[in-house]
C-alpha cells in the first residue's frame, strides 16, 4: 500500500502537502524569534516519511518541508529535521534525495533518517523527553503505529505541535472488528472506544463520523491537545469520507494560522466560510453547498452569545470560533454589517477609529441583557 501511494501522487496528497508545509513556515516563523533565546534549536518530526518523492518525479513532504528551510537563512541555522520509515528501501532512497538538495550544506544541524516501527518504545521516548519546539507529522498508512501517547508525547512541551492522518474508512471499519480491538482502544482510550462501539450500530454514516470525531476530540483535548482541528478529506464522487487530517496545538494562534490554511485549501466557500474540505466533485455543485448560509447562523449566534456584553474582537474571536469553520475575516464581515445596520454600538477607546476596522482598542456593546453560552 505505502508503494502504491508513492507511486501514485494524487491531488489529495498533494493537498496535504501543502498543507503541512505552509504550516510549518508559518509557525518556524513565529517560533523561532523566541527559540533563538533558549537554546537556539527547532524541529521538524517526520515519522512515516516515505521515499521522499513520487514515482514522477515530485517532491513529497519531507523535501519540501527541508527547502523551505532552506530558502530562510534563519531557519537552516535552527532546524533540527528526523525522518523516520519502516522500510529500509524509503529510508535509503529519502537519505538520497536529501543528500541532492541545492543548498544542504546550509543546514547547521544535518538531517536525520532513521528506520523503525512506530510503537510503544517510541511512544514511550517522545512522553519522557523534553522536546525543543517541534512541528511533528504522524503519517501512518493504516491505524498501526497512530496512538494518543504518540500524540501526547509530540505536543506536551512549549512550542510544540502535530498534524497527523486519520484513515477514517480504516478506523470506522475498525472499532467494532474485535482482531483490531487494541489498536482502537489505542487511538480512542478504551473508555471512549468502547463507548463508540456501543453508540455506532444504528447511526447514519453522518451520525457516525461526527460521533467518531468528537470522541477524538475530547480525548485528545483531555490529553493537553487544546485545539484540535480536522480537514476533511471526500472520495471522488464527494459523497463519502475518506479521510482526515488532524491538526492539535496548545495555543490559539497556531490553530487561527492553521484554520486560515486550511480555509485556502478548501474546495468550497460558503458565504467567505470555509468547508475546511478537499473534494474533488463539490467544485462542481456550488448550489448544492451554499444552501447552508452559515454567515446568516454566525450573525444570530454572535447575537444571542454576547447579548448584553461590551467585548473587543479578540475576545470574540478567540472564544467564539473555535470548534467552527468559521475565520478571522468571516467576524470582520459579520460586525461590520451589524454596525452598519446600527444593531451594535462600537466606540474606540484610544481616539479616533478608521471606519469598519476592529483593532483591539476598540469596544463592540450587543444588544441585549441576557448571555447565551454557544
């Protein structure tokens, strides 16, 4: 299967890898000015990495997260990269490709690939070593190998984040099959898991996705995963889930980047709302996704949850938007439309305020006098 899919690069893939690799820029940028007084050092983790380019030619992650690095002088100074595969053809071929990169000399700390499972011991060393500020990829091509002490152990310290694949059509086939009962109990917990295996029979397949996805969730936000963010990934037809990508992170700011990101890789837009969504056939049925007017249900729902209260964006924005599609720009338009209509009062509190700009200074008063959790 890991053959195959090298062999075969798909649009689905290539999604993917821009979107692992435009988060990585973005968050070495924000890290590294703080990285740079302790200690000096960030990190890119790649435990499933593969050969390193597809059968025609093209890059895949791991190389373009290394040219990435190097076209930023700051970056190649500070980044610590590990690669690791279970096949020792993978390892030999990505060890090549690295060695052929325009630039590698750059680097002041020189790549590393490693051949070996992904399994308890490795859970074990990334839960009992600090880590320096890591971006980390857990790639697996089935559910082996993908655990929730992996996952905690990647992002327990500061600066730390993952993203990492979930083959939903494996593990939605997988949590009632007995055989594969630990790897499940594995990824969920055991309490959640057997939980899902009690409340799945009889579901929707909407039903069960959002069930599965939820539990998953909240363990991993149990864990010390903050934010938890999902990328959806349709097969062909765009009438089922394939599989998702996972982004976790302990801070605000790396999910916003995140979100926005994944909002440019979506295929469709609702209203300025992203579906946070590949798939290939919804470019071809706009109406059928803009049914949903999700800008109309942000504009009630900001009513009813700040009814009565005087709050600046961020504080909207940060409280408001997580767990949602819903983006920066989407609030931005939202308030601005409510002033126009004169339903809010804005005053700013450090002098004059350019007209529809909502910089922190400035105070947003709803109407109303009750509050409504959302």
């Amino acid at each position: 299967m890991a053959k195959k899919f090298f062999e075969e690069r798909s649009d689905q893939s290539e999604v993917k890898a821009r979107i692992v690799t435009k988060y990585f820029f973005a968050w070495a940028r924000v890290i590294t000015p703080t990285a740079a007084k302790h200690g000096g050092k960030i990190a890119y983790i790649d435990l499933y990495a593969g050969p390193g380019r597809y059968r025609d030619g093209a890059a895949s992650t791991p190389l373009l997260v290394l040219q990435t690095a190097l076209d930023d002088a700051r970056m190649a100074q500070m980044l610590v990269s590990y690669f690791n595969d279970a096949r020792n053809e993978n390892t030999a071929t990505l060890q090549e490709e690295i060695n052929k990169l325009p630039g590698i000399e750059k680097f002041t700390y020189k790549p590393i690939v490693t051949c070996g499972e992904v399994d308890d011991e490795a859970a074990r060393y990334f839960n009992e070593t600090k880590l320096i500020p890591s971006f980390s990829f857990i790639d697996p091509f089935g559910y082996k190998g993908l655990s929730l002490n992996i996952i905690k152990g990647v992002i327990k310290d500061w600066g730390c984040d993952c993203v990492f694949f979930f083959n939903y059509n494996r593990i939605n086939a997988g949590i009632g099959n007995q055989f594969v009962a630990q790897h499940m109990d594995d990824l969920f917990g055991r309490q959640r898991a057997e939980a899902l295996r009690k409340r799945l029979p009889g579901l929707s397949p909407e039903l069960r996705e959002a069930a599965i996805l939820e539990e998953l969730a909240n363990e991993i936000k149990r864990l010390g995963g903050t934010y938890v963010l999902p990328f959806t990934f349709k097969n062909a037809a765009g009438t089922r889930t394939s599989h998702k990508l996972i982004f976790v992170s302990k801070h605000f700011r790396g999910y916003s980047i995140m979100k926005s990101i994944m909002a440019g890789e979506s295929s469709t837009h609702d209203e300025g709302v992203p579906s946070l969504t590949y798939s290939p056939a919804d470019a071809s049925m706009p109406l059928l996704f803009s049914l949903a007017q999700p800008l109309s249900k942000l504009k009630e729902n900001l009513l009813a949850t700040f009814a009565g209260r005087e709050v600046n964006f961020t504080q909207i924005y940060e409280t408001h938007s997580v767990d949602t599609p819903y983006i920066d720009k989407n609030y931005r338009e939202i308030l601005k439309r409510l002033e126009n209509e004169g339903v809010i009062n804005v005053r700013s509190t450090k002098g004059k305020r350019r007209a529809g700009t909502f910089a922190d200074h400035v105070l947003i008063k709803f109407p109303g006098g009750g509050h409504i959790g959302h």
